[in-house]
C-alpha cells in the first residue's frame, strides 16, 4: 500500500508522535471544549431565566419558564447543529478544512456573544432573541463538531490515531466541567456581592436586578475559548490529505508537511491523478456502500444510541438533582444562589 500512496500522506501515517500531533489535538479539542460549554451552559440558567421573566409574586414559587419555552431554549441549538453538520461538512469537502473550521469558530464566537446580548423590554422578546441566536450558535457548533475529528484524524499517524481522537472527543467532558466552573464563579462573587433574602422571606428581593447580568456574562464566556482557537487554528496548514487528494495541490501539501514534520517530502503531482482515477466514487453509490457503509451504519447507530443518554443526562441534570433533594426547593434561595447550588 506505501507504494501506491503519496509519499506525503505515507510519512503522516508513520511519522513517530511529536509535537505537532500534541498541537493539534490541543487545537481541534478546543473546538470540542466550546461545543459542549454552549451546548450544555444555558442548562445551568434557564431556572435563573424563569425567575427573572416569569415570576409572578404573587404566587408561593417562583417563577420557571413554560414547558415550551425551556424546551425551545434548551433545544434550539441542538436544532441548528443537525443543521450545521450537513451544511459545513459538506463545504468543508469543498473549500478546505482550515477556511470553513475558521468560519465556523466565527460564527460560534458572534452568537456566543448575541446570545447574551438579548436585550429588551418584553421577556418574551428576549427570550425569542436568545433563541433565534442560539440556533445560529449550534448551526456553528455543528460545522466545528465534525471539522474538529476530521482535522485531528487527518494528522494523526496511523499507530496513535484512535487514540487521537478519543483525546479530542474527550474535550467534551473538560467543556462542561469548565461550563460549572464558570457558573459557580459568576454566581459566587454576584451572590456575594449582592446578597439576597430567599424567596420565602423576600419574592421580591430574592431578584435582585444584578441577577440578569448572571447567566449573561456565562453565555458570553463562551465566546472566549472559541476566539482562542480561531487564532491558533489559522496558524496551522490545511491538511496535507485535504490539499493533495482533493484540492490537487501535491505541491503545496508537500510544502506544507515537509514544515510540520521536519523532512523533505516530494510533491509526486503525477501520481495524484492516478490514485484520483482510481478511488473516485460518490457518497451514495454501491462502492462506497460496499467500502464503508457497514462501519458507517454501526458508528452511527450506537452514536445516536450513546447520545440519547449523554445529551439529556446534561440537560435535565438539574430537574433530576431537584427531584431527588440534591438541590434545595427553589424558594427557599435567592436566584443567583440558586445557579451557584445548580453548578456545584
């Protein structure tokens, strides 16, 4: 098989782990850190966004947000990641990995920080505003989900490249992590800063107006590790089996890798055609089904399966603590309290 593969693409499967392969799984795990922190963030808000808009004081509760705003706000960005995946892993096959990865950290960064600028007079306004960018925030996150385990798969060496890529899915789980993190924080020193009476004792004072900067600033934050890994992310070359097999530049590729590896690789711009001839065939054709569609349909099926279970899991985390007293009933706190029990 050597012989027939570039020379280009041979050295990336044998190159011994370096550096390089470090950096990128740094870089492409970013881009899975800031996918589940936006996902998974407004869940340790949307109790604050109840209390804030929904409140009624004249009753014993404070307020939650109807069933089917919590479920347009807790699901509309999944919405536009279904969306995201289809549109830019199509156009990353088309304009390259590095320019459409770059676009839609931009988009993720721009939303991150719309989303917690919903500003207006009438709640429900802002919460249709929260809504309308949140979808945009997962039409990008679908886009970086995919481009984060292609780029990382496409530099990894054959010998370590499961491994690679566990390294950068693994990044989900720091992502939420951060996303508690940065709620405790936020909610500790507003809380300590701002103290309020519970809402038995106070329905009104238990809201205090400070609160809405709360869940602002923790949806904001999202945009800061996104904006960190555009800067890194456009520092690195397209990949060499991006640039060689599909763009057709043999030369650049080689140009590109002989930097990253350290060695002198030749272009061989004649036996990229030949493999071309060779190995082209669509997506939905009988080859491709014969090639790959097993290994696709089982990979897809226990991911959905695998899904079902980590998705609402993070999601209604907090119902479920709540259900079984692991959270305190929710009028006997403040609403910026309340976060701060939520994410601890």
């Amino acid at each position: 098989m050597a012989g027939e593969q570039l020379g280009v693409l041979n050295a990336l499967d044998v190159a011994k782990t370096q550096w390089y392969h470090f950096t990128a799984i740094v870089i492409a795990g970013m881009g899975f850190f800031t996918d589940a922190y936006d996902l998974f963030c407004i869940s340790l808000v949307t109790k604050l966004l109840g209390r804030i808009y929904y409140t009624d004081l004249t009753k014993d509760k404070p307020g939650t947000l109807p069933p089917n705003v919590a479920a347009a706000v807790n699901g509309v960005a999944f919405c536009g990641t279904l969306a995201g995946q289809l549109f830019f892993g199509w156009l990353g096959d088309k304009m390259g990995r590095k320019k459409v990865y770059g676009l839609t950290l931009l988009l993720m960064v721009f939303c991150s920080v719309a989303s917690g600028l919903s500003f207006s007079s009438d709640p429900t306004a802002v919460i249709a505003t929260l809504c309308f960018f949140r979808f945009w925030l997962g039409f990008g996150i679908g886009g970086d989900y995919p481009l984060s385990a292609t780029i990382m798969s496409e530099y990894a060496n054959k010998k370590t490249r499961g491994a690679f890529i566990a390294a950068v899915f693994a990044m989900q789980g720091f992502g939420i992590l951060g996303g508690g993190i940065v709620a405790l924080i936020v909610s500790g020193a507003f809380d300590s800063a701002y103290g309020a009476p519970a809402y038995i004792h106070d329905r009104a004072g238990s809201r205090v107006h400070q609160a809405d900067y709360v869940w602002r600033i923790i949806v904001i934050f999202g945009a800061l590790p996104a904006a960190l890994t555009y800067y890194w992310r456009m520092k690195m070359p397209e990949t060499a089996r991006y640039t060689a097999l599909v763009a057709k530049n043999a030369k650049q590729a080689a140009a590109d890798m002989s930097k990253v590896l350290q060695v002198e690789l030749q272009a061989e711009e004649e036996k990229v055609e030949k493999l071309d001839q060779k190995n082209s065939y669509g997506l939905f054709s009988k080859e491709f089904a014969r090639r790959h569609g097993l290994h696709l349909v089982g990979t897809a099926t226990t991911w959905f399966l695998l899904d079902i279970a980590f998705y609402s899991q993070n999601l209604f985390q907090k119902d479920i603590f709540t259900a079984i007293g692991w959270i305190p009933a929710a009028n006997t706190m403040n609403a910026i309290y309340e976060v701060f029990r939520i994410a601890k």
